[in-house]
C-alpha cells in the first residue's frame, strides 16, 4: 500500500463547520484560492467559474429553495443530474438550508 506524505502541515480544518460554510466563507486558516485561480472548469465548454460565481449560485438557489418551495431543516432534496458544475452548488445550497441530500445517477435505470 503506497502512502502519501507531505512536506508543508496541512491546514486545521474545523469540525464545527458545514461544508458549505468551510467551501464558501472567508475563514481564518483557510487556504484562500487566488482571484485568478477557478473554483470550477466546465468540462463540456472550458469555461472557468470564479469563487464569486459559485457563491452566488449557490446562495441565490438556497434563497429559491427556501421561498419558493419551502425547503429547511431535515427535508429531504433528491437531486438528478450529471456531473456538471452546478452539481455541488446545488447540494450545497441544500445543506445550507439544513436538508437531508439523497442522489440518483442521471443514467441509471430501472431493476
């Protein structure tokens, strides 16, 4: 079995944060992404998205979430998609409200 090592430390991460919170708050400890850096690259186009991007995404469908179908605490979203860059935003706009996150393959198929 190979084992992986490290020179630098690697950064604490906090046990008492969402993954949400430590991917998208400006956190003291956290390593911060440079502005020129993308958060994500669309596979299909090469399109890069920015740190900026992806909070916006991913708080305005939270918003949405929340107002317009009342999603909150311990509900459950069931999300059916391929892997595209809007996938994480969605789940985590779905784990900043507090909902339970069940998943289903965009291809899979019935028995």
């Amino acid at each position: 079995m190979a084992l992986f090592q490290v020179d630098t430390p690697l950064p604490h991460i906090p046990d008492n944060l969402t993954i949400p919170q430590f991917m998208l708050r400006e956190i003291d400890g956290r390593p911060v992404r440079p502005r020129n850096v993308p958060f994500f690259i669309e596979d299909a186009t090469g399109r890069k998205i920015t740190y900026e991007e992806v909070h916006f995404r991913t708080y305005s469908l939270a918003n949405a979430l929340s107002l317009r179908w009342n999603v909150g605490l311990n509900d459950v979203v069931c999300i059916l998609s391929p892997n595209h860059v809007d996938y994480m935003p969605a789940v985590w706009a779905a784990q900043i409200l507090g909902a339970i996150i069940t998943q289903v393959y965009s291809r899979s198929s019935a028995g």
